[in-house]
C-alpha cells in the first residue's frame, strides 16, 4: 500500500488451469499475505475457432461455465490455506493476452505461469506470457512450475 493511496495494492494473475498457472497463482497468494495485496485471479475463454469451414460448436457445452468452473478449483486448492488474502475471481470472454493487460491495467503487478496449456511444449515461455511481459504497464512477474520437465 502506498502512503498516497489508501487501497490495498493489487495483484492479477493469470489462471488457466495448468500447472504453471497455478504456480502463479500460489506466488501470488504468498505475496498478497506478505504485503497485504488483493489477488484479483483472471480466466480468459473464446470459442473455437476455425477457417475455411466454420468450426463445429457443441451446443450442450458452457465454455464459459468450464472456465468459472477450472478458476474457482484453481483458487479454491491455492487459497484455502490462505483465507486472510482476498482473491477476487473474474471470468473474461476474450483472448488470454488482451485480457491479463486489461484486467492489469492499475495494477501493483501481473502473475502469469511460464507457460500454459497451448503451443509447444518445449518452449521455455508461452505467447500469453511473453506477450504480456511485452507490452504490460506494470511489472510481471513470471512464475514457472517446478513440478514441469526440465529443459
């Protein structure tokens, strides 16, 4: 908290599910209870996409309920140890990147994993991550997962 400003500092995180994102998640959960932060923990969902021939959608499926679903698990395994820390959870329908820089928009600081579920597994930082490195306008912290392979 800074002396100008009365409201606690705030630390978004980006949660996808995966390891890595839930590395982050616990990170930033210990500094919440360290400095007295807020988390506020962030899921991104799309629709499929396709090109040429439109992508099947399955009518029965929530993608959004799924996502809700995979942040309250994340938050709900990290921070029951921690009730002390206020973690505020926000569903957001948009691209993961987009997202994190919005909701980081007047953060202390951003918390993403090394990488998530997409991609190349052998890379050492996904695109969310180094996006978001790339072009936030506060500091990220980049959190990788331990339990992972090593390179």
């Amino acid at each position: 908290m800074s002396e100008n400003d009365e409201r606690p500092a705030r630390i978004v995180v980006g949660v996808d599910g995966s390891p890595a994102s839930r590395a982050a998640l616990a990170w930033a959960v210990r500094y919440a209870e360290a400095t007295g932060a807020i988390v506020d923990a962030v899921i991104a969902w799309q629709y499929p996409v396709g090109y040429g021939w439109p992508a099947p959608v399955l009518q029965s499926f929530d993608f959004e309920d799924n996502a809700r679903q995979a942040l309250a698990d994340a938050v709900g395994e990290t921070g029951a140890d921690t009730p002390q820390v206020q973690i505020r959870q926000h569903v957001v329908q948009g691209h993961p990147a987009t997202a994190l820089l919005e909701s980081a928009d007047g953060a202390h600081l951003l918390a993403v994993g090394n990488r998530g579920h997409g991609g190349f597994t052998g890379a050492l930082l996904g695109s969310v991550s180094q996006h978001c490195v790339h072009h936030a306008n506060c500091p990220v912290v980049v959190v990788r997962d331990e339990t992972g392979p090593r390179l």
